[in-house]
C-alpha cells in the first residue's frame, strides 16, 4: 500500500466543515490548512457557501480535481459512505477523525471490518479511526485543534508515531518544542484499522527522505503484526525507538477501551525488542534525550556533523565542569550508563595546571572530574576543551557549563562550538535552561552540539551515542566488543 499522498498530498478535501460552527474539527482543519499549510484544500458542505472566505463545495464529485487526501470528521455510518466514494472516486489516502469503530465493540467493530474490506480491496491508506491524524510540516496539519491550543516541535529527523492523540499533543509536541527536538512527520493511528505500525514503520524507513530516527508510542503491536515489525526494525538503516504503554495489568485493561489494543506478555516483548536492535527507554525522560541527541547528531547528510567520523564506541569520557559537587553527581552515573571515566597520566596532569589561569590553577582538580572552579575564565574552559579534544583514548567530553562564576561570558557557547567544529571530538553539554542563557545554548546547538539541562539527561545522552554505534554496527555483523555489552543495565 503506497502511503505517500497520506502524508505529501499536493489536494486534500475535507468531509464535516460546519458553517455554523468555528470550533467543529472538519472546519478547524479546512481553516488551518488554507491559511497556514502548503496543502491545496477543497471544504465540503451539503448546501455549499463560504466561511472566512473559502468556497465550500457541495459534493466531492463536484470538484474540478481529485484529492490525493480525504480528512473525514463526521459520525462513524457516514464515514463509511464516504470510504465507498473514495473507492468510486479513486481518492488514494484518507484519514478518519471520528470514533465509534472497533474501541466501542459490538456495531463499531462490524463498521470497523467493512471499512478494513472498503480499503484493502481497493487499495486506501486509510489512517485512523479514532485519531488526530498526520502532521507533516510545511505541507498538512489534519490536528483539529485550533493551532493557538497547541505547540509545534520544529522541523527536524524524527518520524514520530502514536497510538494516543493526547499522548502525541501534549506529551511529545510540547516536550519536543521544550528541548528543540525536530520532527518530521508525526502520526497518530488511533484504531489502527488499515494502516498501522509496521507499515509506517516501512514507508519512513525505506521510503521517506526527511526521517532517520522513528519513534514510536504504542500500547500494543497490531494482533499478527509484531513478527514483520521486529524484521523491519532489524533490516533498518534509521534509529528505532519503541515507548510502549499497557504494559501492567492495570494500563492493559485501559489501553483495550482507549485503541481496542491488547497488550501482550511484557517480558517476551521487552526482549524480542532487544534481539531486534529496537531502542526501548526506560522513562518518557529517556525517551526525550534519546530523540534529542539523535535529532541534532542526524545522519542525515545535509544536517551538519559537528563530530565528523568520530564515534563513542567504548564509552570511554572524561567529566569537565566548573563545579565540583556538578562532578561528582555526574561521575556516580557513568557505570549505571556503560560509561568509563578515563584516568590521566601524571605529565597530563600537569599540563593541565598550566593551561589554566594563576588563580584557578591551584584550586583546581585535574582528575576526572576535572574542577576547574569559579575562578575560571571563557580562556581557560576553551583551552582545556583543545587539550582534551587532542587526547584519543578520550571518546567524548561530557561538558557540565554552568554560566554563573563570573567571567564567564555570553562568548562561551560560541567559542567552545568553535573549537569542536575544528577537532571533531564528541561533546555533550549541561547547561541549565534558563532564559538569560539561551544565547549560550543557542550558540552551541546551531553548531549541532547537543545541550542538556539535568545531569542525568546528559549522562544518557552520551550513553544514548554509544548505543547506537553499537546498533549499527550489529546491522552489518560488526562485533569487535563483548556481544553482551550492547545495551547498559539500567
């Protein structure tokens, strides 16, 4: 089933506009398509007129061209009616808003396998019931809330799919705009009725440009479905990171009424997950940093790649900050993670000491953590991240930049993205999201260098790099560590 005009229409028709009122999905999405959308987009209403300027057209017949996508938002019978004229009309994708399919039971379920027949046999990318539908930046939003209700993540690598609109409204878009986490394209599948997971899971794999990470929210594979999932994800080339919900008896009882979803043992699940290079966070947090740290480090070859070819294979760091409690806090984190701080010779040491300023010099530690304290200058943090960046054995430097010794200036970001541009080596960075110092982080994420705003967050984040070293290298039959050190106990 070809899934491309579901999500890159160049004509899409809207089925439920209301002319009395503003708030009603279908009018919403007609409105919000027409005046902020590249999408070309034709309103239907039985008696025709005009709202806010725009034509309404009385039938689908009726219009001069033929959509690539139809969004339904009116009650479950008549959507059905509108399915058969996608059939009649050949209209190839379609997206369903409404409920009362499958997740009600009973007549829902029969509506549900007439709609499965409608589309299957004729070959529709139908999307839904039961959900909120697609968000595909700059071309269609089928979101029907008004977009002043909602954040928007910006653009970015990762194809974002939901079994929960709510989830994907709340939870992720705000989330995601938060932590300048870029999204390609985001789904919400509801029902699940034609398209499902493992089909976008190989439309954004195999098939869209614009995506290398693929995240998903799920409370449940499709019943028959998990077996293809799991080959897909093995076979591809993009980072697969599955979040699932139901997995206690509790969340599985509600995920059924929520999706008509049925949740499976979690154990046998967690670990089919695992043998086929699947990515599963163990919090929404994790989920976050995970997607953070790969959206900015893309593959993608037009997105810039601050680190060049070097990779954390090892997990081999060294923990620089200005703070000393910072470090330690940072340190006790690195085995739970696979991390390993590296320990430095005597002459490193000493180095070291003379890089830094007088006064710092002699209050500074020069073991890892290294303490650079707040008598620290922008001169000598650039420094010491040049020395540190000409040590191999060094995989990545996990950067704790507190902003509040005093000299040190709004520069920083600048001058240390300055420097990793030039020596290539991986660096990671804390730095507290606050207002005042959004020039700073600012300066380091427009040079592609990931920033952070807890400890934690940052130490997962350089574990999240080795990680998917490691999955890669797993693709192509590249073992050359202990197999069973692939993913950290956590």
């Amino acid at each position: 089933m070809n899934l491309e005009k579901l999500f890159k229409p160049e004509i899409m028709a809207v089925i439920g506009v209301s002319r009395s009122n503003p708030l009603s999905p279908g009018r919403i999405i007609l409105l919000k398509n027409e005046f902020e959308m590249n999408v070309k987009v034709y309103g239907i209403h039985p008696q025709g007129g005009e709202i806010e300027g725009v034509s309404l057209y009385e039938r689908l017949d009726k219009l001069s061209e033929i959509p690539d996508l139809l969004v339904i938002a009116v009650g479950a019978d008549d959507t059905l009616d509108y399915i058969q004229q996608c059939v009649d009309l050949h209209i190839p994708s379609c997206v369903i808003i409404g409920g009362g399919f499958a997740e009600i039971g009973g007549e829902g379920i029969k509506r549900q396998e007439k709609l499965q027949r409608l589309a299957f046999d004729n070959d529709i990318a139908v999307l839904g019931p039961n959900c909120i539908g697609v968000y595909a930046p700059p071309l269609v939003d089928t979101i029907f809330l008004p977009t002043e209700r909602i954040t928007r993540p910006p653009k970015g690598s990762v194809a974002l799919i939901s079994q929960s609109g709510g989830v994907l409204i709340d939870q992720f878009f705000v989330k995601f705009k938060e932590r300048n986490i870029g999204v390609s394209t985001a789904v919400s599948i509801g029902n699940r009725a034609v398209v499902d997971e493992s089909m976008l899971l190989e439309y954004f794999s195999k098939v869209d440009k614009e995506s290398s990470n693929i995240a998903f929210y799920l409370e449940g594979f499709k019943e028959n479905k998990a077996r293809k999932f799991l080959q897909l994800a093995k076979e591809s080339d993009d980072m697969i990171i599955t979040f699932f919900g139901g997995i206690t008896d509790q969340g599985r009882i509600a995920t059924q009424s929520h999706t008509a979803s049925l949740a499976g043992n979690s154990k046998i699940l967690f670990a089919a997950l695992k043998q086929n290079y699947i990515i599963r966070p163990h919090s929404e947090q994790e989920l976050l940093t995970f997607l953070k740290v790969y959206d900015v480090l893309s593959y993608k070859k037009e997105k810039k790649q601050p680190f060049g070819k070097n990779e954390i294979i090892y997990g081999n760091v060294v923990i620089l900050s200005v703070s000393g409690g910072h470090g330690v806090i940072c340190a006790d984190m690195l085995k739970k993670y696979g991390l390993t701080p590296v320990k430095f010779t005597d002459k490193e040491k000493k180095e070291m000491y003379e890089i830094l300023n007088e006064v710092a010099r002699d209050i500074a530690s020069f073991n890892n953590p290294i303490d650079l304290t707040g008598s620290v200058l922008d001169r000598d943090i650039e420094s010491m991240v040049q020395y540190l960046s000409e040590i191999e054995r060094i995989e990545c430097i996990i950067l704790l930049l507190l902003p509040y010794p005093p000299n040190i200036s709004f520069q920083i970001g600048r001058r240390i993205a300055n420097i990793v541009t030039y020596k290539k080596k991986p660096i990671v960075t804390f730095m507290p999201y606050v207002e005042k110092y959004a020039l700073i982080i600012e300066s380091l994420e427009l040079s592609s260098i990931p920033v952070f705003h807890s400890i934690k967050e940052t130490v997962q984040a350089v574990s999240a790099l080795k990680l998917r070293t490691r999955i890669k290298n797993l693709k192509i039959n590249n073992i050359f560590w202990e197999p069973s050190d692939v993913v950290p106990d956590r």
